[in-house]
C-alpha cells in the first residue's frame, strides 16, 4: 500500500461540481505533477462535505484544513504555500460571519459543530469509488457480523430495538416492516432501495448515493439476510447519473469481493442488486408507484392493501425502505441498538438529514439528531438568515410539507411534533424564508409542483390541487374573494381525507399550514388588495411622491405603456389603469421618487 | 379451505363476512349501495375515483375506499353520514367541473352514473371554476366514438382493454390534471391495436365512449333490450339487442352470463346485417335462368310438387337435405325431421366441420 | 367441450392445438388471457402461425400444417418415458394402454422433431409442462380436424389426456371450440346422415322404432345417408337430384369450388331458403328467405354444450319466415302434419325423443340455459363430462399413426398453403360482409407470406399475386408478415373474391368427412 504524507480531499459533490470544483481537481493534479508531489500527496474526490454554500471546498489532511470558495487562481498558492512550505493559506479559510475569524479547522466550524453525522460520516472523506477506503472505516463490518453471529430474526429484533424509522418521510418503524416481508409468503422476496428523490432542492440521498455507495449497499445486504430476500433492486433517479455510476461500480466491486452476489462471505446467503434509473417523475417516489415503474408501468399508485410485504414486486413480498434508512443499519448492527437508541428523542430515534436552502447562510446538507429544534438547525447550524433581513418561515417535508413561522422554531424536529404543526418530516427538506417573501406566492409554488407531479389517476388530487392552485392564482391576482379562503380549507380537507396516496393526502400541507399561521396574509391579498410582501405583481401600485419628483421626465421616457404623464419639470403621475407593474419607472427615478405601495 | 369469517358493523347493522371481502362488497352483502365510477366486480381494484370513500372509525387518518379497504374485524363504518356525503359530495364537484353538462344531447343520459350520483348528492354545479381539458372527437373508426372531453379518468376502459382482452390500446398519457386516455402516441383509435370488442363502451361511466352504429338512435330508456344468442361462433354469448321502432340499434352486455357479458366486435357491431337491402323479401322462383318474384303459395306449391315427383320418379335417396349450423335446433330438429319422415331419406348433412 | 368455458380460468395448464382463439372464439381467448395474467396457468400453444396465442404463450411449438399426430404421440411418448403418466388413472379408469405404450414408442422427440420441425427440446418442455399441471386442459379447433388425418388428431389428445388423467374433472379434459354459432346444436339434432337426435344410430332398430312411433309415420330408412361430399359426388354422378338448403352456402364453405358448382350444376331440382342470395342460392331453382336469428324464438347449443335461448326482438323482414315455419308449411303440403305454434313446443318434442336433452324446455332454459346431457326435468345440467367412469365404461387408448397431409409442397407447387378465420368475419362472410364497420376494418382476404418468401418471389406488402393450386386459383393481395413461417402461407376463408376453397382439395377424412382445408400446396406468381 501506497503511504502518503498527506491527502488533499477534493469536493465532488452536486453543489460543488457546480461550482466548479472538476477544473480545481485538474488543476491541482497538474500542479502536484509540476512539483513532483504526486507520490507524496494523495489527490481524492469525495462525496458531499454539506456546507454547499461555501463551495467549492478542498481539504488538506493531515491538518484537516478546510479551504472554501477555492478558484482555480487559488489552487498554485494551495500547492506552493500549504503543501510545499506547510504555510496555510489563510485567504482561503472559512470567515465565521459575526466575529470575522478564520477558522482554520474543519472540525471547528460551527456549522459542523451541532450536527451528528453518523450516515453522512464518510461523506467528504472517503473516495466513494474504493470500496478498501469504506471498508478501512469499518465498511462491510456490519454485513460480517450479521452472518458470522446474528440469525436474521436478531437482526431485525436489533433494528427494532434501535427504534429506527423510515427516513422516506412517513417514519414507519423499520424491523416492523422487515418483519411483515420476512413472514409473508412467496418466493422469491425482493428488497428495494428508494432513490426517487423527487422533493426540488432536496439531495439528502443523492449525497448519500454519490458519497458513500457501500454503505447503502451493506445496509440492504444486512436487511436481505434479516428479510430473507435474495434479490434487489435500487431505484434511482436517472438524473443523478454520478450516483448510478457510482452504484453500478459499487455493486461491480462489492461483487468481486464476495460482498454481493452468490454465497456472500461464504455463506449461503446470496444477493443480487439490479439498478433501475427511474425518469423523474415524483409519484415515484411512493412504494407502489416505485413499483409499477420498476414493472415497466407508468408510475402510477395502486391502493394498499395489499401492501408490498404481501404482494410487490411481480407479485413476490417486498421491503421498500429509503436510502437514508437502509443507510443507518450498518452502524446499528455494529455499534448496537442500544448506542442508536442513546440519539434522538423517546419516539424518533437516530439522526435525520435535512437539506437547508433558501434563505440561510450556510445552505448545504446537515444531520442532526432528532429531536433537536429548528432554530438550532437555522441559526445555530444554517448561520440565521443573511442580509439582514428577517425570517419569515420554514418549509419543512418539501413541496407536501408545511410552511411553519417563527413561533414554531423552538419544535423540536420529530415525527409527530411536525405532524402536529401542520407540516411533515418528508424527506428532509428545509426551505427557508425571509420577509420579502409572499406565503401566498409559496403555496402557489409548491401547489404548481405538485400539480404537475400528481399521476392524475384519482380525482381529489388530479382535480382538486388544479382547483386549489387556481385559488391562489385568483388571491395573488387581486381577484379572490373571502369565501375562496373557506372553499379551499374545505377543499384541502377532502383532498387530505380522499386521495390515493400520500402525494394527494399531503399536498394540502402547505395551504392549509400557511392558513393557519399566516392567514392575514391572505385576507391582506383579498381584502386589502396587498402584498405585503411585495410579490405579487397584480397587486402593486406604483406611485409618484410629488414633494421629490423634480419633473425630469426620465421615468415617462422607460415607461413602456405610457402611463407616466406630467410636463417637464411639473410632478409626474402613473395612471394605474394603464400601469403594468413592470418597475421600470422606479428604477430608473433618480430621485427615489417612484414607490411601491 | 374454510374462510375465515370476519365481523363488523356498517351503518349500524352487523354483518359477517369472509376475511379479504372489500367494505364496497360487505356492504353489498347488506343491500347498502356505495356509490362508484371506476369499480367493476371484474377488474383489479384501482380506487381511481374516491366516490366511494368510508368513514371507519378505527381508521383515524383519513377516509378509506371502499373498493379497496379489506373488512377488519370489529371494524365500524359509516357508509352514509355528512363527512363522508360531504367528500363525496365534493369529489363530484371536482368532476363536474371538468365534465361538459350537455346530458341534452349525450348518448349516455339516463344511464350516466355521474349523472345519478350528481341528483342523488343535488350536486347542479360545480363552486370550482377554471380550466377545462377539451379534445377533439376521435371517430376514426367505424365502431367506437371517443369523446375525451367528457372523461372523467376512472380508467375502466384502460383496464377492460389491458386485464381482460390483453390488448392495451389505450392507456393512461400525460401526468396529473392533464391526464388523458390515449392511444400509443396519442393518435387515433384505427392507427392502435384496437379490436373494437366495445367492453370499453360498455364499461364507461359516463358518455366518453360511444358506439358509433347507434349513436342518435336511441338512449337506453328509449330501447326495448330483448335478451338472445349471438349468432356468430360457438360461444354463443349472451347479450341484449335493443330494440326501437322494431329495428336493432344496438347491443348491450348481459353480465350475468357464461360470456361474462363479455363480446367481440361481432357480437357487439355485427348485427347490421339484419337490415341490409340485400335481404330477400319475398321467395324466388328462376324461370328461363331469371329469377322471378312469387308469392308464398307458389313457391312452396312448386317445392313440394317438385321434390315429391323426384321422390316418386327416383326414390326419396335421391333427395337430399343440407341443414345448418346457423339456425336453431328446433329448426334442425324439423328439419332431420322433414327429410327423414317426409322425404323418407337419412341424406341429411350439413358444414359441421368448419 | 368435455368442461366448460368458465373453468378454463382456473386450469393450471391450458394446451391450445390448432386454434386461433382470440380471433375465433374471442371471448373465450378472454378467458384464456385472464386464466394467465389473474392465476398464473401456463399457455402451451400449437400452431403453425404465430397467433395472438402464441404470442401469449410460455411455449409455443410451430409445427408444419398435418402433424399434429406425430405431435401429440411425441407428447405421449415423453410422458411416458419420463415416468410422467398418471397410473393409477390409466390403472382405473381406462384399457388398452400398453397398446398405446407401443404405439407411440417410436415417436421419440428427435423423430417427432424430423417430422413436424419442433425442436426436440421444446417437445419434451411441452410434455412435462402439461403433465406435471393439476388441470391441464386441451383447447383445439379445425387447426386438429380440418385434415384426412383429423380424427386420428382428436384420438391422440384424447390419448394425451387419458394418459395424465385430464380428464373427468372440472378444468381439464378435451375441448373442441366450436366454430359456428349452432354447430353443436345442428349435430345434436340430428342434422348428420347417421343419427337422429343426441346421436341415436339410424341403424338401429329400436331406436327407428321410437322415432316412428314418434313421428307418426310407418317407417323410417334404416340405412345411414350420404354425407357432404357423397352428396356432391352423388350429383355429379346424377344419383342425387334434388338437394333442399336450408341456411348454408356450400359454394363458400366446400373444398375445391369449382367442382363443388359443377355437381350443383348438375341437379334437377335445388331449393336454398336463406337470408341472402347466396352463391348457392344464384344457383337455385327456387329460393325462400328466411328469417334472421333476431326475428324469431329458438335454442343454440353452443361449444360447451349450453342450450341457449335465442328471441325474436323484431318482426321478419319482408315476406321473410322463420325456417321452422316454412318446413311445417312444406310437410304440410306433402302430406305430413306438422303444426307447431310456436318453437317452445318444438323443443317439448326434441325432450321427449332425446335423453340428453329431456330435462330441458323453455321455462328452464330462460335462465342463462343448460349444459347436456340434462337428463330430467330436476337435472341441473353437466358442466363436465365422464365424472368418475365414461360413458362405454373404461376410457379406451386408440393408437394413432402419423400419416403425412394428402398434398405436400413439391417443387411445382411449393408452398404450404393453411385456411383459417380472421376476427372481423364469420364463416362464408354472408353476414360480415353485409356490416359496413366489419368491412371496412377487413376489407379482403390478405394471402400471409413470410418476409423471406416474399423476398425471394420478388413481391411487396400489398401486391396482387396469383396463388395456385391444382384445382384452380385466385388473386389475393399479399400482405408479408412473420405470423407464418418461410414455406408456409395462410389466407382467410370469408371472401368469396379470393375464395380460398378454390384452392383448397377435395379429400376428406374417412370417418368424420372433413375437408383437408389446412393443407394444400400451391405455387405463387406475380402479377404485373
């Protein structure tokens, strides 16, 4: 084995290969090459570090220095200073916002500091693409120890006793659900892995896939033998071609190693995994339309039950879990139950990973222990809101989840406590919004999501978000009235009670939650006529201060409906009926004369 | 195996039914009618339309299909009470929304369950307003008229066509509020693997399929439906001719029946040949190589003069009667009968074998 | 049918020889495709073109037209060797096995392969699948009996489902599909020139004695009559005379057509009573139009033995008269008494001189009908025969032999040519032809030649070509497709244009009669 004095660990996750983080690869690999360094430092590129916001990231082990926003300028100094003369490169370091110190260490960064990563742990530090990294980090333990000294009903007796919950958003227990598949009957049983990661802005699993491929594999191999399934399938999105590759080599290599297939560790217990990319569609990401696309049908949900521990897969039982759950079994096998029941609250045990977007610092993907409150992930975690502007509300469960408002950020973040507040865990979505933003803009957004993605199979949902969505459009229009609000509470209710599936059942999430804390909002849209936010454009008026308007005639000159009349240098006035909005006039106002109101 | 039985109670009345039984079928058992659009007793459970949600106590989280919830035991289910009649009631709504309501000149008014369920829960409007789909009329073919307007998406038809005739013609295009039924490619029904068995038809709903021979000639109150034999192969299904103005203008299914109900295009389109012009009115009689029009009387006089000189001249062996496979065994029985007894001959065959 | 149409859905095997289901019996192909997709029963399919079944099918063997029997003993033959026979069935139920054993010995899979070009692999799958089922159930049509070798056909499925004991209980058994609407009916009447009613010998005395007494006359021929072709053959020959039609067009439906006219030709006297000016009919001395199945009361026994009742929902057209009506009139004008009021009393009659049919009378059968044999007023019907002992008593082995078609492919006439239905028509097209929609959809007869054949012919998809046989020819358009295979072609029998019987042979099979319409040579040229 080849010994290195140090590594130098390359960002290859999906922020930072936006970011441009393969032309820095490229160009540290030319320049170690020009300084003869190859053989002494280790070039990787890993999967997700999480803090996405301050990409493209590369760290230097053995110091664990972190650099951020590297740009290919910077990647000579990162060579000549740090590698050559030991001299960090302290331009490069991450800022802490308030105080204004670099932070040189990795470890020290407060982003990372109230996270617990236990499925994200090799994320960022292992190169996903050798399987030996993996398993010089314990990797293929678990799977040794659940055949070598675990029959599969202690394997599933383990899960159950870790308290561990789907990830997938509907937290249902995992041995429980490995326990209805290994005792119902059929032959042969299936196992799949849910990689239809559809919520827009979520990449939990795509981290996770990209990062850190083995572990999910060792995780469905586990729950195969406590199953008793001898084949699999991965269910990804062809959208995420690194994660295929990287889970096609995964399985290659883990095969060759007697990991996977036939007679795994010398055992009997075999397993084959196929990979079906899936098209993009969010419904798929429900188990039975998983299914029917697996199937070669259109993702279409079929009513449960029976549910696919009975009859799945061509009819066989089959075990549908996440990738973030089968992800959190190989650390139960190994370290126990009881070590996984020690996190997280009585109800919600282990971590959960949460995409943080919007409007927060440090966007990126972090894993807390459930449990902890969302203020905690925002501020704590997220680094608050930037700009200084104020906070307004979290989207948490994606586009089904609910829109929550400050007095709810001291929840802790479980189950059923998001539950109670009108949202869901879901996958582990976290938008965040400031002030300038309109809560009826938001439900128009994530109810025009789900309108498209419904499957359009049955009537509450294939309907009645069209019809919920057309409210809105009328109430940012200027044109609701207030039995609309009514109509689509009601709406929203039976849409709830009545769908097929959990995409129509919580769609209304996000209406019905933004109702409930933000209701005035809505009434200011219908009665007053405003957005208090701004946002929507039909409902602004543009109007002219006439103690600063000078008369320049500027504004006339931009205005592209000639709504602006006035002689020169006599105060100007907009003609609302002809105004379209456009903003144009204020913009180009070089006295601050043209306001919104 | 004996099943193992499973009791509950529904509205109130206590039923006993066999483990795996829907609620949708247990409260049949009780004569309690739940309304639905995409349920058939034959096809795979699809909970397309939600009309026909429950309320079951013990189910807290929303309200289940009856079409597809199993019986569990101890189960409470109110089939009938205002939360339920109010989803009901709102899911309605949302279909009507998008359903043009021109039942003046709809093939399917009288028979239409949207238009049933409609009266029954007094939905007359629709408190959504907004888009509509609309298409085009696909007559393309002879048979079967597909108006997708009129859908309403309870995917009947898609199922029939795939489950039970294994054809898959249509199936489901596009996602969500533009859901359609379609065609491979969305093209017209001639141009896809259509065989225009009509069990689509028949499975529709509402007025979004339509056969074309009977279209204008008759909704289903204006028809008398005389229950007989298709007289094409040896299946001998089972179906309705409707009868107006002592003319077919249409087939419809019998459900109860060897055939299921079921028909092909034969059975369900190939009745026109009773009207055709070509048919023979009036008997024949060929003089000097033409055929000449004759009464009743002549004719048979002129049979039966015939045939009794050559059984006189030649012996009745030289007669012989060909029967068929195509009329009625009372007729085939007179028939043997006639040549046998009357003519006095056992020459009697007929193209059994093909 | 031994079974019904109903218990096909739960067979665990169906083996289907020689029929076209889906497009001759199309709802009984629904059944077939429900019994694979809902329970999961194996399709083995039988048949020289790649129909929908075969498509359908976990086995298809694509065996050249006229080997079924070689076929079917290579089935039995690897039953047998492979310890697969039901013993204890052949122990109790049946006789003459060892003859059988014998017989079909010799039919080993490389043997049978030779003879019908299915690979000697596929033989033994299609062996072990139908007999390893539960309820393996047989599915034929003409693909079995339309050949010299037909019955020898029908005995080796029997043989095959004797041999499994597939027989006897609900799906399983030995199940022709019937072809035309009242086929079953017309035979169980006692329309064949041998039996009287529920196939009561003619040479029986006993039996004329009853049908006298019956009948009222003072006797009835005690020798059995002329079948089909002995009736053409007999007017050529100028013995027969006078033929009386009553709902048929032989000039369709017969082989070698041109023959078949001239014997027409060569009567004194022909009387056809149809709904239509028939090709037979244009040949006719006198025609009389008859009433359509939708113009007056009646029964149609179908495939499964299921009397059904038949209603008139409109009046006659025209002058038209139900048949029953015109043959009373007719006997009443020779001299013999016939006055029904209405077909329910015709049927009374059948019950009283039928055994099979003597529980049956309009009332019963209002509900859905029957199956025979219904012994007796309280009797429910038979959904399935030779429950726990056949009728002779133990089921009896008869040992087949292959005999090869009457005309093979030589190097004048180098093609197989097989007949067949196609969904859209019905028999001679009499009645399809008269539906606009039917026609349109099907507007001619299409002469199916493989890609390669067509290659080599120098033709293209939609070309007239003239195909012909020693009897004669005709100018069908081609259309190329891989439904046959290269030296084999298939046109339809419903277009009288492109009558395929013109090409067809007059050979029959010298028990049941049947014409050998599926196998013909012939040769195919271009037309410029």
């Amino acid at each position: 084995m080849e010994i290195f004095r140090a590594h130098v660990l390359v960002c290859g996750g999906t922020g930072c290969t936006s970011g441009g983080s393969p032309r820095i690869k490229a160009l540290l690999e030319e320049e170690l090459a020009k300084n003869g360094l190859e053989k002494e430092v280790n070039l990787v590129v890993t999967g997700c570090h999480g803090l996405c916001e301050m990409g493209p990231l590369v760290i230097v082990y053995p110091e664990g220095t972190m650099y951020v926003h590297v740009q290919p300028e910077d990647v000579s100094d990162i060579v000549s200073e740090h590698l050559l003369k030991g001299r960090i490169v302290e331009r490069l370091l991450y800022k802490e916002p308030v105080t204004a110190e670099r932070v040189p260490h990795y470890g020290d960064l407060p982003f990372y500091h109230k996270q617990e990563r236990l499925v994200l742990r090799n994320c960022g530090y292992i190169n996903p693409e050798v399987i030996e990294e993996y398993i010089g980090r314990d990797g293929y333990a678990a799977l040794a120890k659940a055949l070598a000294e675990m029959t599969p009903d202690e394997v599933i007796q383990e899960v159950l006793d870790a308290g561990l919950r789907g990830r997938g958003g509907a937290g249902f227990p995992t041995g429980l659900k490995w326990n209805f598949c290994r005792k119902a009957k059929g032959e042969p049983k299936y196992i799949v892995c849910n990689g239809d990661e559809g919520d827009p802005g979520a990449f939990m699993d795509r981290s996770i896939l990209e990062g850190d491929p083995h572990r999910v594999l060792e995780g469905m191999a586990i729950g195969a033998y406590a199953i008793g399934a001898s084949k699999a399938v991965i269910y990804v999105r062809a959208e995420y071609p690194l994660a295929v590759r990287r889970l096609h080599l995964a399985v290659k290599k883990a095969e060759e190693m007697g990991l996977l297939g036939d007679n795994i560790l010398g055992t009997d217990f075999s397993l084959h995994i196929d990979i079906k990319e899936g098209a993009g569609a969010f419904v798929c990401g429900e188990e039975t339309a998983l299914l029917a696309s697996i199937m070669g049908q259109r993702g279409m949900p079929w009513p449960r039950p029976p549910f696919p521990a009975v009859s799945g897969l061509w009819g066989k039982p089959t075990n549908i879990n996440n990738v973030e759950t089968w992800a959190n079994i190989p650390d139960i096998i190994l370290r126990g139950a009881d070590w996984f029941a020690s996190m997280g609250t009585e109800k919600c045990k282990g971590t959960k990973v949460f995409a943080l977007t919007g409007n927060v610092q440090n966007t990126g993907l972090v894993e807390v222990p459930m449990g902890i409150s969302m203020r905690e992930i925002i501020y704590d975690i997220g680094g608050g809101v930037p700009n200084g502007k104020k906070f307004k509300a979290v989207q948490i469960g994606g586009p089904s989840g609910g829109c929550l408002p400050e007095s709810q950020l001291d929840l802790g973040v479980d189950y059923e406590s998001l539950t109670g507040a009108g949202a869901i865990m879901g996958s582990g979505g976290l938008v965040v919004m400031d002030e300038d933003t309109c809560i009826v803009d938001v439900a128009r957004f994530f109810l025009s999501f789900t309108r498209a993605e419904s499957c359009g199979k049955c009537t509450p949902c294939r309907e009645g978000i069209m019809r919920m969505l057309e409210i809105l459009d009328r109430i940012s229009a200027g044109e609701g009235r207030m039995e609309d609000l009514d109509l689509l509470e009601k709406t929203a209710h039976i849409i709830q009670d009545t769908s097929l599936c959990g995409l129509g059942q919580t769609a209304p999430n996000p209406i019905l939650s933004t109702l409930r804390y933000f209701r005035d909002e809505y009434v200011a849209h219908i009665k007053d006529q405003r957005c208090p936010a701004g946002v929507c454009t039909a409902l602004l008026t543009y109007y002219i201060k006439p103690e600063l308007c000078r008369g320049c005639t500027a504004c006339t000159k931009v205005c592209p409906t000639g709504a602006i009349t006035g002689e020169r240098k006599a105060v100007h006035v907009i003609d609302p009926e002809k105004c379209i909005k456009c903003g144009a006039c204020a913009e180009r106002c070089p006295f601050d004369a043209i306001v919104q109101a | 195996m004996p099943l193992k039985m499973v009791e509950l109670t529904i509205d109130g009345r206590q039923v006993s039914v066999p483990e795996g039984t829907t609620i949708l079928e247990a409260a049949e058992s009780l004569g309690i009618e739940i309304p639905t659009l995409c349920h058939d007793r034959d096809l795979i459970v699809a909970g397309a339309c939600r009309l026909c949600v429950v309320e079951v106590e013990q189910i807290k989280k929303n309200l289940p299909a009856a079409c597809a919830q199993p019986v569990g035991a101890g189960m409470v289910v109110h089939t009938n009470n205002p939360r339920v009649r109010e989803a009901r009631r709102t899911v309605l709504e949302l279909i009507i929304a998008n359903h043009p309501l021109d039942c003046l000149t709809c093939e399917e008014n009288g028979k239409c369950k949207l238009q049933k369920y409609c009266y029954e829960y007094g939905v007359q409007d629709s408190p959504y307003e907004g888009e509509t789909r609309e298409y085009e009329i696909d007559d393309s073919n002879p048979f079967i008229e597909r108006d997708m307007t009129k859908c309403i998406l309870c995917g009947k038809c898609v199922r029939v066509c795939a489950e039970i005739q294994g054809v898959n013609a249509i199936d489901f295009i596009n996602r969500g509020f533009d859901t359609k039924i379609g065609t491979f490619y969305d093209g017209e029904l001639i141009d896809s693997p259509c065989l225009y068995c009509g069990q689509c038809i028949y499975m529709c709903p509402v007025g979004a399929l339509a056969a074309i021979p009977s279209r204008g000639l008759g909704r289903d109150y204006d028809v008398e439906k005389v229950a007989t034999t298709c007289p094409y192969c040896g299946v001998g299904c089972q179906l309705a001719l409707n009868v107006r103005n002592d003319r077919i203008v249409g087939v419809t299914n019998i459900a109860d029946s060897h055939n299921q109900g079921y028909l092909c295009v034969k059975g369900r389109f190939g009745y026109e040949f009773v009207h055709s012009p070509d048919r023979l009115t009036k008997p024949l009689i060929k003089r000097n190589g033409k055929f000449e029009q004759a009464s009743w009387d002549e004719a048979l006089d002129l049979v039966a003069e015939k045939l009794g000189a050559i059984k006189a001249e030649y012996g009745p062996d030289a007669i012989a009667g060909l029967t068929s496979a195509k009329c009625t065994n009372e007729e085939n029985y007179l028939f043997q009968k006639f040549v046998r007894a009357v003519i006095g001959t056992n020459n009697i065959d007929h193209c059994a074998r093909l | 049918m031994t079974n019904s149409i109903e218990e096909i859905e739960q067979a665990d095997v169906i083996l289907a020889i020689g029929t076209n289901t889906t497009e001759s019996h199309p709802v009984i192909g629904t059944r077939v495709h429900k019994a694979i997709t809902r329970n999961g029963t194996k399709l083995i399919v039988i048949d020289p073109r790649k129909t929908t079944m075969a498509e359908r099918a976990d086995l298809w063997l694509q065996p050249w037209p006229g080997t079924n029997v070689a076929l079917v003993n290579g089935l039995i033959n690897v039953i047998i060797k492979e310890g697969l026979a039901d013993t204890a069935f052949i122990e109790e139920r049946t006789e003459n096995f060892e003859a059988l054993k014998e017989a079909v010995a010799d039919y080993t899979p490389d043997k049978v392969a030779e003879i019908t070009g299915v690979p000697a692999e596929d033989i033994k799958k299609a062996a072990r699948i139908y007999a390893t089922g539960e309820h393996s159930s047989i599915l034929y049509t003409m693909g079995v009996t339309q050949h010299t070798t037909g019955t020898e056909g029908v005995l080796s499925m029997a043989n095959l489902a004797l041999v499994t004991g597939n027989i006897g209980r609900p799906s399983t058994g030995v199940n022709p599909l019937r072809g035309q609407n009242n086929v079953q009916g017309a035979c169980d009447m006692g329309g064949l020139p041998d039996v009287f009613t529920g196939y009561q010998k003619v040479t029986d005395a006993a039996t004329r004695e009853k049908f006298t007494r019956a009948w009222n006359v003072p006797e009835l021929p005690a020798a059995a009559g002329l079948k089909m072709a002995q009736i053409f053959a007999g007017a050529e020959a100028g013995t027969v005379k006078a033929i009386y039609v009553m709902g048929e067009n032989p000039l369709m439906s017969e082989p070698d057509l041109n023959h078949a006219r001239k014997c027409l030709e060569n009567l004194d006297f022909l009387v056809v009573q149809d709904l239509f000016l028939s090709e037979t009919a244009e040949l006719a001395d006198v025609v009389l139009p008859a009433a359509s199945f939708a113009e007056k009361d009646g029964t149609f026994t179908n495939t499964e033995r299921r009397v059904c009742l038949v209603r008139q929902a409109i009046s006659p057209r025209g002058e038209a008269k139900p048949d029953w009506q015109i043959i009373c009139e007719l006997a009443n004008r020779m001299g013999y008494e016939m006055n029904y009021n209405h077909p329910r009393e015709i049927m009374d009659e059948i019950a009283s001189v039928t055994p099979s049919y003597a529980g049956m009378d309009y009332e019963r059968l209002d509900n859905g009908g029957l199956q025979w044999p219904c012994p007796d007023k309280g009797h429910p019907g038979t959904p399935y025969l030779h429950k726990g002992k056949f009728a002779r008593g133990l089921g009896r082995f008869t040992p087949v032999e292959y005999k090869p078609a009457a005309e093979l492919p030589d190097e004048e006439y180098p093609f197989y040519l097989t007949t067949g239905r196609i969904l859209y028509h019905y028999h001679g097209a009499t009645m399809t032809r008269r539906v606009e929609g039917l026609n349109e959809l099907a507007p001619c007869g299409l002469l199916e030649v493989h890609p390669a054949d067509a290659a080599q012919l120098g033709i293209k998809d939609g070309d007239i070509v003239r195909a012909i046989s020693r009897r004669g020819s005709i100018t069908p358009r081609v259309e190329i497709t891989d439904r046959v295979k290269p030296g084999l072609m298939f046109i339809s029998m419903h277009f009288s244009e492109t009558a395929a019987n013109v090409l067809t042979q007059a050979v029959h099979d010298p028990i049941s009669g049947i014409p050998e319409y599926k196998v013909s040579a012939i040769r195919v040229e271009k037309i410029n």
